[in-house]
C-alpha cells in the first residue's frame, strides 16, 4: 500500500526520531502540531496505545507496554484558539483518526476511541482536549520528560483520562473519569 507523500515523510521523520534518538522537525503541513509522543501513565508505566495499530473509527485506546510502534505515538495538534489540543496517533493518519470521547458522553467511565477527526476549531468537542500540567510540569503544551505530569481534560466532558478503575494493567481502556488529582489520572508525554 502506498502512503500518501505527506504520510511517508512524517514517517520517517518518526523513524529517524525512533532510530537515532534525534528529533525532527514535523514537514510543513503539521506546522501546527507538537510530537510525536508517547504518552504514558503514571501509574501503571504503559503506554496510551491504539488497540493493534487499527484506524477504523470506534477503534478502543487502551494501556499497553511501551514498545515504541507507531500506535503509541501521537501528534498534538493545536488549536488556533490556543491551549486546546486534538491527539492524533501517528498510525492513523492516513486515516485520519484523532482520540475521541465516544457519543459526547458526560458520563464518568466512558471509553475514548478512535474516530474521525473533525475540521478545526474543535473547542469543546469530543476530540478537544486540555492539557492541564501537574504541579511539575513548566507549560500547558506538551513538554517531554519523564519528570512532568499532565492531566488530559475532555473539554466537552470536562473529565480527565486514566486507565479504567484506575487500573495497572495491560490492556486496560483509557476512560474518562471525573478529575480526582489521582495518579492514574497524572500522563508523562516523553519520546
């Protein structure tokens, strides 16, 4: 299968950012957005992964040893409006496909998944979310390194991400949950 040209040379900027331990800038049309990252639990030490490297919509996030593969990393794609982010997962964007919290749900528990993603702005739609820094963390945007802790809030939901019931195991879904300051809720985005 051959990938779009802006695909396979953002894959290979993945590659090379995998590879050599270099980082490299994003080719112009992801101008706008910070990564790729993998974006890891606090808690449990697993990795935000898409459940086999799928991109069909409805697709589960779940917690996942981190193994480096493509499904593992995401693009945070910010919003004009500043502050606000859509996650997309480097293995979806040929797709593309961006996190989502499924049906616009309010409701603590929810699975997120894998959907469509929608036009920008996003502000306050299933798919934006805010990345409030723990009290370790320098910046509202992603910042790399292992000694940073963010809350991922849903900015229709205005619920946070952890793994389900606070879990630490692998393959457990990521879940929106009612923001309660624990450390299943903390995220480290690191290379």
């Amino acid at each position: 299968m051959k990938l779009p040209s802006r695909v396979g040379v953002f894959l290979s900027a993945v590659v090379t950012v995998l590879g050599l331990g270099t980082v490299v800038a994003a080719p112009a049309a992801y101008a706008s957005s910070t990564g790729p990252f993998q974006v890891i639990n606090s808690n449990s030490g697993l990795c935000m992964d898409v459940k086999g490297a799928w991109t069909a919509s409805g697709t589960p996030i779940q917690q996942y040893t981190c193994n480096q593969s493509v499904a593992q990393y995401w693009l945070f794609q910010a919003d004009w409006s500043g502050g606000k982010f859509k996650m997309e997962p480097v293995n979806a964007l040929s797709t593309p496909g961006c996190l989502t919290n499924h049906g616009w749900s309010s409701t603590s528990g929810a699975a997120v998944d894998l959907e469509a993603c929608s036009p920008a702005p996003w502000v306050a739609s299933s798919q934006s979310y805010s990345l409030i820094p723990g009290h370790d963390a320098i910046s509202p945007f992603p910042t790399p390194g292992t000694q940073y802790r963010y809350r991922f809030i849903n900015d229709f939901s205005q619920m946070c991400l952890q793994p389900s019931g606070g879990s630490r195991a692998v393959q457990a879904r990521i879940v929106q949950a009612t923001c309660n300051g624990s450390a299943a809720q903390d995220w480290i985005v690191d290379f």
